[in-house]
C-alpha cells in the first residue's frame, strides 16, 4: 500500500483494537467500583493523544489525565467531553482558563490557592494531590494541610473532587517501600475525614500498581503504559496479555551490492567484507531514530533480521540484508514479521533505557497510522501539518 496522505515511506503504526484491549482487560481485572482514567500525557506517550483518548473511552476508561493545561485543551479543541485531569502545576492565574475548558486541576500548595482566588473562577475541580514518598509534586507537611484545608472552606468556589498519591516503586518486586506509600495515604485519607473532607475520587495506582493491586476499591487507577500494551518494568508481570499499540515501519529505498573494501555512512566505520546486499532505510536521528541504536540495531525484512550497519544518519541508516531485495520491500523497525519480533523492550535495552521512553522521542516527523480491525482510520502527521 502506498500512502495517499503523506509522502514519506516511514510510518508508526498505531493499533487501537490492542490499546481498546488492554483497557478491557484492566477494567475485567480491577475491583467492580474502580473505573480507569487514561493517561494521555505526551502526546499519549507518543501514540497520539486524540486517537488514544477516543479508543480509550470507547473501551470504557471513564476519565483522562494530562501533564499540562495545553494536553487539556488540545483534548476538548478535538471535541472530548470526558472529564480531564491535569497531574502537572498549573499557572494558578490559568484556573479560569480550567474552568472554561470543564478540567480538573492538580492542587498541593496553600498559597497556590491564595492566588488562584484572586482570579475570576466560579466553580473548578481540584484533586489534591500527597507526597507520600516520591518526592516530586504533593503536599507532605501537615501543617501546610491544615492552612489549605482552613482556605478551601474560606474559598467555595474550589471544589476538591479528589485525592491523590503516585507510587515510586510500584514496579519492583520488593513491595517494602510501595507498602509505605500505600499507608502513608491511607493515613493522610483518615485525616481528611476527621476534617470533614472525603472527596468522591481517590486514586494511587499506575499501571504497576493496578497489575498489583486490583482490589485497592479506589474509584481510579490512572493507567499509562500498560493500556499501550508494555509492561512498566520487566518484573513485573500480569495475570492477562497486554497487546502492544505500537508499531513503527518503513520501506527500503535503495538496493545495492557493495563489494570487499566498501565502507558505509559518515566516517566510513563499516567495512563490507565479503559482496553484500545493503539497503537504505528512510528513518534517521531526525525521527529520533537515534545513532546509538547502529550498534546492537537490527530491522525485520521478509521475516528475516537485518542488521544497521554504518552510522545513522539524520534521515536514512543503511541495513545488510539476506540477499537482493526489492526496493519498496516493507522494513519493521518495532513490532513483528511473521515469526520474529522487535518489541519496545528490545529498543529500549540497546538504549539502556524503560520502554516508555521510546515512543515518545520518536518524533511527529514520523506520521502516526490508526488501525482498527486491520483498516486504516485516520492519521496524524503532527509536525507537516498539511493533511
Ligand atoms: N500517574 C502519574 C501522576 C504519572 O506521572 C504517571 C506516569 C501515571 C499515573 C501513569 O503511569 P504508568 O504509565 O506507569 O501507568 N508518569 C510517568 C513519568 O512521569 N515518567 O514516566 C511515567
């Protein structure tokens, strides 16, 4: 197939049955009360928030959650109607701007609130979110919690509708620290209802921990990287199959047989040693392609591996192949070929990195393909954004 709507021959392919499956899966495995907010942030961890999102409701995951206020809107702009979170720090002077949008704000500092009331809000959302040991965003002091507590019956036009943690360690076999956390929450929960505050939403697990703990009852998990299909650590691994979304292809568009003494790509650091077959891949550093990845690098072609050889360059890299091939042949750089595989996990061990790292640096120069039950239903091209 060639593509209509792009003009490059590198594409992800985005699989929404696989990320419509994992929701499913999660939601059977969960406790009957806890529903699943869809973690969308970055661009929907590379995937395409938009697309992701719809998938996800339509799956039945009954909330999203963003990083940023710009994740949130971007959101509605596309017409989502379902309730948003945003986990990161917003400008408090940007709460009309929440409220315009019907998005739930991220709260933990009193004096956050103090300016937030200065501006023109009439009624938002707020999920109040506690450190319980990771030491990034929460409040941890309880006499911070008391000021805040005192200024939100001052202020009624901040609603808390929910309470939150994030674990630090919810991926590792040695629950010792995930168990502190769990208590450390639990405590500060019992110190919300001895002030009168027992918010409708609470939620604590990621992925990791909605793998660990189904029967939490907490009405949320916020679930990232295991509705994509990964596994957030290789430890750790659950009851049913996650369906990895994400698949990254090209095509080859150069075929040539080099002879002994040929080198290959900037600085020449690849001799050809016996005649060889090489191909050029469309895909360099510029798609976040990166050069690191020429030295264990390996691409499917007919179900055969290839491996990268020479440097990556910034839009194409050069592959040895089982013999001559046609130009056009379809490269698979993540995902199968009959009955080999190049998973994420695969990518991110050569870059000594977590998988969730990979889709999102490969960059929107690379168009993102949705399919559903095997047909193509829409595609985004971010960055050349003509289509
Ligand atoms: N909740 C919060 C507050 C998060 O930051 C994340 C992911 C999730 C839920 C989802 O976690 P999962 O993808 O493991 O399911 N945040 C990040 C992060 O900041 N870096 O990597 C993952």
């Amino acid at each position: 197939m060639v593509h209509q709507s792009f003009y490059r021959d590198t594409w992800a392919e985005i699989d929404l049955n696989a990320i419509r499956d994992n929701v499913t899966a999660f939601t059977e495995h969960l406790h009957d009360e806890t529903k699943v907010m869809a973690v969308v942030k970055a661009n929907a961890y590379g995937h395409g928030a938009i697309e992701v999102a719809k998938a996800a409701l339509e799956a039945g995951a009954d909330r999203l959650a963003v990083a940023l206020l710009d994740e949130a809107i971007h959101l509605r702009n596309a017409g989502i109607t379902a309730p948003i979170l945003v986990m990161g720090w917003v400008r408090p002077q940007d709460a009309p701007l929440a409220e315009k949008h019907d998005v739930a704000l991220t709260i933990f500092q009193k004096d956050w609130l103090r300016e937030a009331s200065l501006t023109e809000v009439n009624q938002l959302n707020l999920h109040l979110k506690f450190d319980t040991g990771m030491s990034r965003l929460g409040l941890r002091d309880e006499e911070e919690a008391q000021e805040l507590v005192a200024l939100f019956k001052k202020y009624k036009q901040f609603h808390i509708e929910g309470v939150y943690t994030h674990f630090a360690t919810a991926d590792e076999l040695d629950s010792s620290f995930f168990q502190i956390q769990q208590e450390r929450f639990r405590q500060w929960l019992i110190w919300l209802a001895d002030r009168g505050i027992e918010p409708k939403c609470c939620h604590v697990s990621n992925s990791a921990g909605a793998t660990r703990l189904p029967n939490d009852s907490y009405q949320f998990v916020r679930l990232g990287i295991s509705m994509y299909g990964l596994k957030p650590s290789a430890e750790l691994n659950p009851p049913f199959d996650l369906k990895p979304a994400f698949s990254l292809h090209s095509r080859l568009v150069h075929v040539k047989e080099l002879l002994p003494g040929d080198t290959i790509s900037y600085g020449a650091t690849y001799t050809v040693e016996e005649k060889e077959w090489i191909g050029t891949v469309p895909i360099g550093y510029g798609d976040g392609w990166i050069r690191r990845l020429a030295r264990e690098g390996r691409v499917l072609i007919n179900g055969e591996f290839a491996p990268i050889v020479g440097r990556i360059c910034m839009d194409q890299c050069m592959v040895r192949l089982p013999g001559k091939v046609d130009v056009g042949t379809k490269v698979t750089l993540i995902g199968k070929q009959g009955s080999r595989e190049i998973t994420m996990d695969n990518i991110a061990e050569q870059l000594e990195t977590i998988n969730y790292e990979i889709p999102c640096t490969l960059t929107a120069r690379i168009p993102r393909v949705y399919m559903k039950d095997k047909e193509e239903v829409a595609v985004n091209h971010q960055e050349l954004n003509f289509l």
